[in-house]
C-alpha cells in the first residue's frame, strides 16, 4: 500500500507581485507618494526659495497690466475703506461712539482681507495649477503657502498706507505698535492653516470657490470690520448673553482687534476679550498645524483624476 503525498498547488505569481519585486530589486518608489510628515516638512523647506520667489512674482504680475502699476496693491483696501467708510460709517451711522473711527475701520479692512484674500487663494491652489502640479514632483502645500505669503507682503504694503493714515489723524507712535509683530505672525499660520484645507477641498470640489464669497462676506459682516461688536452686542440691545463672546472669539475679530489694539490708542484691552492672547494663539496652531496635516494626508490624490 503507498501513501500519497498531496502537496498544496504553488501560489500564482501575478504581475503585479513581479512589478512590485522589479520595484524594489531597483530601489524604485511609486511616484507621487505620500512621503512621512518629517520628510514632507523637509522637502517644504528645501524648497523654501521657490515658495518665496513664486509669491513675489505672483504679486508683481497681479497689477502688472495696470497703468498704475503695483500702485494698486495700496489703492485697492483703500478704495474699500473709502466705500465701508461712507455706506456704514456715514449712511448706517456705525462710527458713533467709536473713537478714531477711521483708524478704526481701515485697520479692520486691512486685516480681513488678508484672511479673506488668503482663503480665497487656497481654494484655487490646485484646481488652478493642475499644469504645474501635474508637470512637476514638488510638496503641493508649497503652493498655498506661497499664495498665503503673497497676501502677507500685499498687506505689509497696506500696512504702509495705514501708518500714513493713523498719523494723519493723531494716533500717536507707541511701543504697543511692536504687538503688531506676532499678531501677524499668528495670523499668518491660521491663513496658512485655512488655505490649505480650502485647497483639500477646492482640488476635489473646484465649485467650491464660487460658494466662498457668500460664506466670506457673512463672516465679515460678523467679525466688526466695520463696526464695534461692544457697540452692537451691549446690554440695551437686548441679545442673547452668548452672543457677545461668539463674535469676539471668532479668529477673524480676535486678529482684528489685536492689531486695533496694538496699532490705536483708544481701543482699550477692555474691549478684547478674556485671554486673547491664548485665544489668538490657540486658532493659529489648531488650524495651522491641523490644516498642514490634513492637507499632507491627500497629498497623493492632487492632480490625478
């Protein structure tokens, strides 16, 4: 009697399995991948050059078919403030009991559109430079930041402008104008932050970007760019206890009065809310260090499709 040894059929080899081990016998990687966080910031950095050039010559070519030229880049919030000025400052009558109402509202415009601008700039990020994202191997977070620095050396221009106009009205030079130094700072990582999830979404929902002016002109009118939200949410006014800490706790008003505190003499830290400068700070790395990550995680989907 012999015994018969069944041995199991061999596992079939398929040509992926060969691809796979052609890859690795040549130290090939899949193109495009999803390098670690570390690395993702490494090679950001690297490229630290491109992102700052990249920014500068968008800003350049912005009003580069313009008479004027990048005069512009000063007249533009200006021209803004002059309309908020005259529909809310003198038809709506917002400016009474705002001291320095002008000061006051420019430095409003100014720093809300900085946020404004630069989320409006992430959520075309990709969608609108799928050549140079499909062309090149490069961190796509290179380019909303890039956008977002633009925006940064478009207000430092209007910054400009604002010292001419806080002087012309007798805001006098204090050593509370260095405050407007990491207020920029922390407002620059939570636009960076915001960009970039806005450029997540915007790469898989481009019609996104024609919903977020609707959603961007709410916020503003919320966040007293044009007026006082102690005037408006006061006790006489007879609004819910939740209101007033809601609107001044938002990240748009908390950079805006910072900087109105910082810059005017007679906004006083009473009309900031508690611990803002924790507030301040919490925004900017939640949504900075959270809107890098979750940008990273679909850094392999942009451009394909």
């Amino acid at each position: 009697m012999t015994q018969v040894l069944h041995t199991p059929p061999p596992t079939p080899v398929t040509a992926e399995d060969d691809l796979a081990a052609l890859a690795a016998r040549h130290g090939l990687s899949v193109s495009g991948a999803r390098p670690s966080l570390p690395e993702y910031v490494r090679q950001l950095w690297a490229r630290r050059h491109f992102i700052t050039a990249f920014a500068t010559a968008k800003l350049t070519a912005q009003y580069a078919q313009a008479k004027l030229g990048q005069v512009w880049q000063i007249m533009t919030p200006l021209l803004n403030a002059a309309v908020y000025y005259f529909i809310f400052g003198i038809l709506l009558g917002t400016k009474k009991g705002v001291p320095d109402y002008i000061p006051f509202l420019v430095t409003g415009v100014f720093i809300w559109t900085f946020t404004s601008s630069s989320i409006m700039t992430g959520t075309r990020a990709i969608a609108g430079n799928l050549g140079l994202v499909r062309a090149l191997h490069f961190p796509r977070a290179a380019l909303p930041i890039s956008f977002c620095l633009q925006q940064l050396q478009q207000l430092l221009f209007s910054m400009c402008a604002l010292v001419v106009i806080l002087l012309c009205f007798g805001v006098p030079v204090a050593a509370s104008w260095l405050l407007a130094v990491p207020v920029l700072i922390l407002q620059f990582t939570f636009n960076t932050g915001m960009s970039l999830i806005m450029a997540r979404w915007g790469a898989k929902t481009p019609d996104i970007s024609q919903l977020m002016p609707f959603v961007l002109r709410t916020w503003m009118y919320i966040s007293g760019v044009m007026w006082s939200i102690d005037k408006l949410t006061g006790k006489h006014k007879g609004l819910p206890s939740w209101v007033a800490p809601v609107l001044k706790d938002n990240p748009a008003a908390v950079y805006i009065d910072l900087m109105r505190y910082s810059l005017i003499d007679s906004f006083h830290a009473s009309q900031l809310p508690p611990h803002v400068w924790l507030v301040a700070t919490g925004w900017a790395l939640v949504i900075g260090v959270g809107g890098f990550i979750y940008f990273w995680k679909a850094e392999e989907t942009y451009g394909r499709g």
